[in-house]
C-alpha cells in the first residue's frame, strides 16, 4: 500500500466519476485540488481529492476507490490521510465533507471517523446534476454535509476505529 500526491494526469478518470458523476463538476475542482491516490501493485486504486472551501476549511471533494477494491479499507486510509494532510496545514482548521442523502455506508464511515453533520443542502443533486442519481435503489437529492475540526484530538478517531459495515 502506498498513498501519495498525483498530478492530474495520473488520477483515473473512472475512479473520479465512481464518486461524482458530472465530469464538469470533477474538472473544476481538480483544478485547484490536491489529489492523493492509494496505489497497490504500482496500480491506483483509490483516490481523494482535498480542496479549499474557504478560509481555514477544507473540503474533501471526491474520495473512491475500484469497486474491485472496496471494503479493504482503503477509503478509511484516504480519509485519514486527507485528515492527516489537514492537520499539518497550518491553513487548515475544519474539514467538510458533503456525501447524498442516499450515501448511506459513506454517511456511517464519516462519522465513525468524527465527522458531525451540520448542514443539508436540500435538492443539491437535483439542482446541479443533468440526470437523476440513484443509490441502493435511493435517488440522491440532497447533501449531507459534515465537519471536523483538525486541531484537536477527535481526529484520531478514524486511525482507531474499526468499521463494520
């Protein structure tokens, strides 16, 4: 296992769109995002995409990994690395993450880690994406927003937790 930075032209494109589905979306954030990709056999296999959202909050953006390649942990270690990366920026001191209403195991995961929710941006999905995302047999609507901060101790959480679901 290997996370590191990636340029833009390593990141998967597929591996982007298995989180987030309006490639112009994908596109503008990774412009002005830092991209880290979970590498195993010199293959990417998971990504995460931190960006800023605004003075002294970050926001992790996309975070998935190859169906091939789920429930190994790898989205648990991206998100510690992207917290990690957060902690050491000295302009860094929350952490947002914004998942659908119908992200259910994403929304466990989270807070598992210590994440809290603080907002619904309620029609999100339907507002901003051409067509109709469905998940579970759930169609996603609304954001789920949620936060940490990364200058105390709760960020540890997501090193120690293990995650069942």
């Amino acid at each position: 296992m290997k996370i590191q930075p990636l340029a833009a032209a390593q990141i998967p494109r597929d591996l982007l769109l298995l989180a987030d589905p309006s490639w112009a979306q994908v596109t503008a954030y990774l412009s002005t995002g830092q991209c880290y990709g979970y590498q195993q056999n010199g293959q990417v296999v998971g990504v995460v995409v931190l960006t800023t959202f605004k003075t002294g909050v970050w926001e992790v953006k996309n975070i998935a990994v190859a169906p091939a390649y789920q429930h190994r942990g790898i989205a648990k270690a991206l998100l510690a690395t992207a917290i990690a990366v957060c902690q050491a920026a000295p302009t860094c001191d929350e952490l947002q993450i914004g998942t659908g209403n119908s992200s259910l195991r994403q929304l466990a995961i989270y807070q598992h880690a210590g994440f809290e929710m603080i907002a619904v941006w309620v029609n999100f999905f339907v507002d901003n994406y051409p067509d109709p995302i469905y998940e579970a047999g759930l169609q996603c609507k609304s954001m789920v927003r949620l936060s940490m901060s990364t200058t105390g101790e709760v960020a540890q959480r997501v090193e120690n937790e293990s995650f069942t679901n």
